[in-house]
C-alpha cells in the first residue's frame, strides 16, 4: 500500500545508494576516458619517435596508474569539499600545483638509466597526467560537486 511505513522504509536507502551508485558511475568513466586518452597520447608520443622500450607508455603501466590517479584524485576532492571554507578556491590552485608536482617522477627520469626516457617520451608522460587530471576534474565537478560558501 503506499504510503505505508513498510514502503518508507524500504525507500529510505535508495536515496544514498543512488548517489554512490553516480558517484562510482562518473568514477569509471573518468577512469576510462583517462586511460583512453592517455592511449591517444602513448600512441602519438610513439609515432612522433618515443622508444616503444619506454615501458610507461605502455598500457599495462598508465592504465592502472590512471584508475589509481583518479580515485585518489576523488579522495583528495571530497576531503578539500568537506573541510575547506572555499573549497572552490582552494581547489582553483591546489590542482595545478599537485600536477606539476607530479611531474617532479616524469623529470627525473630524464638522464637516468630507464631504457628510452628521452625527452619525447617523458614529455608524452607529463602530458598524461594533464590527461589525467582535466577528465577526473570534470567527472568530480559532476559526482562531486563544491559545495556553494
């Protein structure tokens, strides 16, 4: 019968679960166009003359960094959207810094003994984390938008 306590109940979970459900939804997809993109990219660095010995460029290494990336990414998100006063703002200029920090690894790998890090294929790598981090930055603007301060 609607209406009845046995319907409110029952309906009362559906409300967070679905908002998990399209938080995890946008979660994968941002996965998946990251790992997708960053394909594009390995395939451009590659025939542009990346050595195919860089192993970075190969699937097997940024598919599940990507889908790392971007669930940490997430984490970072939705703990800068609880406690800060204007996540927004914070957010404005947190995620440029931590991208070219995360550059610091790519760098290093120039000169070293990494077969193929030359300059083209560390810049393709630096280049998917740009990837990376623009797809995982409108996914979590959608699933997890800031709140209004």
């Amino acid at each position: 019968m609607p209406g009845s306590v046995p319907d409110a109940v029952s309906s009362a979970p559906s409300a967070p679960r679905s908002r998990a459900l399209t938080v995890v939804a946008g979660l994968l997809a941002a996965a998946v166009v990251g790992v997708l993109g960053n394909a594009v990219v390995a395939l451009l660095a590659r025939a542009a003359g990346a050595s195919a010995d860089f192993d970075p460029l190969h699937p097997t290494a940024y598919a599940p960094l990507t889908v790392f990336g971007v669930v940490l990414g997430a984490i970072g998100w939705a703990v800068v959207r609880r406690v800060a006063k204007n996540p927004a703002g914070l957010l404005r200029w947190l995620v440029p810094v931590l991208v070219v920090v995360s550059f610091v690894p790519d760098l290093s790998l120039l000169g070293g003994d990494t077969p193929g890090s030359g300059p083209l294929a560390v810049g393709a790598l630096m280049v998917m984390h740009v990837v990376v981090a623009a797809v995982a930055v409108v996914a979590y603007r959608r699933v997890l938008p800031l709140p209004v301060r």
